[in-house]
C-alpha cells in the first residue's frame, strides 16, 4: 500500500526534545506516521494517489493542539459587530454607530469582544454607550463571554425590569433604585435576553463554523479541545464532518451547571465516547467561578470592590459531590476556576476522588479507544486526568498542588497580554489590588513545580492563531508589542512554550502515546512552518508563516509557496 502524504527536503523538529532528527522525510500512511528516513526511501511509499510535497528546508513539527477553544459557540458569538479593537468608548461608539446605520427597522444588534477597560473608571453600563443604542434592541458580549450589554430595548423585548434570582452564580445588575444598568453577569442572566433575542439558522451557524475552522488550520492547528457541546453544537460537529468541512480533531467537553440533575451527570456519563472520526465527547466542563472583571470570580478574599466573594455553584460540595462521581465513571473533567479560592477547591474536590476511588491523575493512562484514538483519558490504567482552566491567580501553596495531583494546568497566556497591564492600571489588576495581581498567570512557576502547563486561546476571548499563542507565553506582551511584559518572570522558554501546544496537550487527553510527537506510529497530524519556532525571536514567532498543515495525513491548509 503507498502512502497518503509524503514531506520531503524538510527539517523534522520533534517536540519532545526540541531537536531536529536525523531524517528529511517522512511518510503518513492511514492516519499515522509510517516513516522517518531520507527523500529517496520516502520517494518510494509514494503512489499515484500519494500528495508529495517538496518543503524545502521548511520545518515539520506536531501538529498544534489549542487546549481551550469554542468553535461552534465561538463561530455563532462572532457573527456580530467585532468590538475587541476598541480601546476606549469613543471607539466603542463609533463601531456601534456605524452597525446601527446598516441595520433594517426592528433588528437585533449583536456585538462582541467588548473589553471594560474601555469604559476606564466609568461603570460598565449601557448608558456610558450615550444614545447610539436608543430603540435599538442590542446585546452586546463582553471580552470575557460571561457577561453582556443590553440595550433598554432588549431588556424590554425580554421582560427584564429588576433583579432576578438564578440557581447559578448570575446577576441582572440593578442601580439603587432597581432598575437594571444592562449588564448581566453569567450565563443564567445573560441567556434571559438572548431568548428574546433571533438566532441565525443552522445552516449559517455551520457555514460559520466552517469558515472559522478552515482559517484555524491555516493557521497551524490540527486539533483543539473544545469546551462547548451545548445546544445543538454536537450536530454541527457531525454535520461538518459528513461534509467534509471538520479539518481539525476536535476533543469535546460538554457543560455540566450547578442545576444539572443526577439524570443529567448520568446522560453526560452515557455521551463519553460518542462522536465521529476526527470529533469525540471525551470529558466535562464545569464551571466554579465566573471572572475577575466582572466580580464573579471566587477569591480566598473580596475583590477591591467588595465582589468576587462567593463560587458559581451556590453549594460548591455540590460540585465536590459530582466530581466524586465523574471521577469514579473515568470521565475527566476541565473545571474554569480563576481565582484562588476556586482553584483551591477544585484541587480539594479531585484530591478527595481520588482518595475515595483510588483512581489517580499520574503519569499513565492511554485514553479510551476508539476511531479517534482516544476518548476518556482513564485507558487500562485507572487513571482520570482532571484539569484546572484559566488560573488566573493563585499562592504558592496551590502551585505546588497541581503536579502530586496529577492536575493540568490550562493556560491561555494571551488573556494576560491583551487585557491586562505591567503597571496595573488595567481592570483586571485594580480589582485584585498589588499583590493578587503581582501573582498573575502564573505559568512558568507552575512548570517549575512540575505541572502540565497545556496552552490555548480560549478563542473568541482572545485570538487563536496557535503561533499568537505561543509567542505571549515566551514575551507575556499583546501582539502589537505596544506595552512592557507583564511579569515576564514567568514566561516560558521557547521550547516549553512548543510543548504546551503538542506534548502537554497530548498529555491531558491521556493521548502521549500516539500524539503529539514526530514517531513512527503517532498520528499524523503535522504543522509545517517556514523556520524552526524555537530560533525565531519572540517577538517574530506570530508572523511566521505556517506553509501547510495535515490531520490524519490529509492536507488541510497549503500555502500558494508550496
């Protein structure tokens, strides 16, 4: 039999060691690398239905995995105005304005990636928004996703005239007198408005999250771990596949909520597994506290403003109770806890399942099997691999947890870079005051203590171009280089940097022996840049060009050079 893909006249850089191997080609055949060797030999598994690429002297790494992003949510959220360039509210207006003038009488204006720095020491409200937004039903998404901006108009379409109580975490922000700002806090809040608000059609949902996942593989990736199966989001996944629009392998945590019923654990128990070819349910995602910006996080103290005091699960033994028995099934679970306090339970939360169950989050574990080639993360070994997302801000003490525990750590640097401020005069910062904000995302000092440091995006929080990513890890600054690094004490080495994109994230799927490395029988899944990432300047690593990217050994991005 020939093989599917042959690279030739390549440098091969294994992530694993971060050296170049002694070969020049290599050689996928079913899915898998099946060669490593020189062009003649290559030369040879090649067959008139092989696709042979001559790189050139390119480089040929493990395919990036992003291990936080939301592609179908992600795609729907960003159908909106993109309000992320905004710096200020005079911006903010502008970009409004202008959405406003090209909608039909009566529309809905959706808008996203709204950074509260904007509204600088004002409160994040809709009347700072003055009068570009009178009679005009709008919701808004800040940065974050866990919160919006709603018009007077969309409060009123929505029936939405005081304070609400909710079962999670969410608030309908009111001023003294009861009447709301427009800003809601967390899902529950938020979701009151967006069911008066229309939806686009299934199919535009999919031709979006089409278009959004061919420029991710043209950006390098092969894979994500996506922390979103709500709504119908599973049959996009399917759809795109059986169109043969899904050219990344996509690992999906489905979303587990305070209110979740022992029926509903069930039937996320009962989802692990399923999936298609190159898409699978493989965890949970919880959520233990909102964000720091928005005074939803949970710190050991309050906030500078008196907020962020209590977790998202009213009854976090609640949350206790379903880890125990998620960890007792094998699902792992990826838990967004940002601040300390959340963290801290969340440690609390697996180490007590693991005492119970026995089951351990160590070095073992192969994944379960299936055509994706691997699910669950607990394989024949009986180990869960659990994991914390975010970690925005935590103590020594916690840091030193995550390895005895065998607890990724799940990082997105970028959210450092682009949102907050080496001076601290960022919102995020003069909410935590000096010292909680000196010790922010710590990722350096968490591979240091022996952690899995696994890197992503988070996109549409902040970009998902996988080089972006990287490159924030090793200069801790935004992508326009316009400020000072924000503790660069704890960037990562370029090496580390590449790992948490491949090795590390192969890790947390419990997948280390068949992903995220150059060998022969790991999968095929490959990004081809134009020079090695572990030589270029930091501050050059985002514009490198990414020539062609594979996924099973299918080309899914090729640039015109090659």
């Amino acid at each position: 039999m020939s093989a599917d893909l042959v690279l030739l006249s390549a440098r091969l850089l294994d992530p694993g060691t971060g050296r170049i191997l002694p070969h020049t080609a290599l050689a996928a055949e079913r899915g898998r690398i099946a060669f490593l060797g020189d062009d003649r030999d290559a030369r040879a598994l090649a067959g008139p239905g092989t696709t042979v690429v001559d790189l050139r002297g390119a480089v040929v790494t493990a395919g990036f995995t992003d291990g936080h992003l939301h592609p179908v949510s992600g795609a729907e959220r960003t159908m909106g105005v993109d309000l992320s360039g905004c710096r200020d509210l005079a911006a903010v207006r502008t970009a409004l304005a202008a959405a406003v003038g090209d909608l039909r009488p009566g529309a809905w204006l959706r808008g996203w990636g709204l950074d509260p720095n904007a509204f600088g020491s004002a409160p994040v409200a809709t009347a700072a928004l003055g009068p570009v937004l009178d009679g005009v039903p709008a919701l808004i998404d800040l940065f974050d996703a866990h919160s919006a901006l709603a018009s007077e108009r969309a409060l009123e379409l929505a029936g939405v005239d005081g304070p609400r109580a909710f079962e999670q975490g969410s608030e309908i922000v009111c001023d003294a007198d009861g009447r709301p700002t427009g800003l809601l806090l967390e899902d529950a809040a938020c979701e009151v408005v967006e069911a008066a608000a229309p939806r686009p059609t299934e199919a535009q949902i999919r031709a979006r999250a089409a278009e959004v996942l061919a420029a991710m593989a043209a950006s390098g990736l092969t894979g994500g771990h996506a922390m979103d199966a709500n709504g119908d989001s599973l049959a996009v996944y399917a759809a795109l596949e059986a169109g043969d629009a899904l050219p990344l392998r996509l690992r999906i945590a489905p979303w587990c909520r305070p209110e979740a019923s022992d029926a509903d654990i069930a039937e996320l128990i009962r989802l692990q597994g399923t999936g298609g070819t190159l898409w699978r349910v493989a965890g949970v995602k919880l959520f233990m506290d909102g964000t720091i910006d928005n005074g939803t996080a949970w710190l050991e103290t309050p906030d500078c403003h008196g907020q962020s005091d209590h977790a998202y699960w009213p009854d976090p033994r609640r949350y206790t109770q379903v880890i125990a028995e998620l960890h007792r099934a094998g699902v792992p679970t990826a838990t967004h806890a940002i601040g300390d306090a959340a963290v801290r339970h969340v440690l609390d939360a697996v180490e007590q399942a693991q005492a119970e169950s026995g089951r351990t989050g160590g070095t073992g574990g192969t994944g379960l099997t299936g055509s994706m080639g691997g699910g669950g993360g607990t394989g024949g070994t009986g180990v869960v691999r659990h994991r914390v997302e975010h970690i925005e801000t935590v103590p020594d003490d916690t840091v030193r947890r995550f390895a005895p525990l065998g607890v990724a750590a799940s990082m997105q640097p970028t959210h450092c870079c682009e949102f907050t401020r080496a001076d601290h005069t960022d919102n995020w910062s003069r909410r935590l005051g000096e010292e909680r904000a000196g010790r922010a995302f710590r990722c350096r000092d968490l591979w240091e203590a022996g952690a899995r440091v696994v890197l992503g995006s988070d996109w549409p929080i902040a970009p998902y171009p996988p080089l972006q990513v990287m490159a924030g890890a090793r200069h801790r600054r935004p992508a326009d280089l316009s400020l000072p690094p924000h503790g660069p004490e704890q960037a990562l080495t370029p090496l580390q940097a590449l790992r948490g994109m491949t090795v590390n994230a192969a890790w947390a799927a419990g997948e280390e022996d068949r992903a995220g490395r150059l060998a022969v029988g790991h999968r095929a899944d490959l990004t081809v840049l134009a020079d090695d990432p572990l030589r270029v300047p930091d501050s050059e690593l985002a514009a490198l060009p990414v020539l062609l990217t594979a996924v099973a050994g299918r080309v899914t991005h090729r640039a015109a050079e090659v």
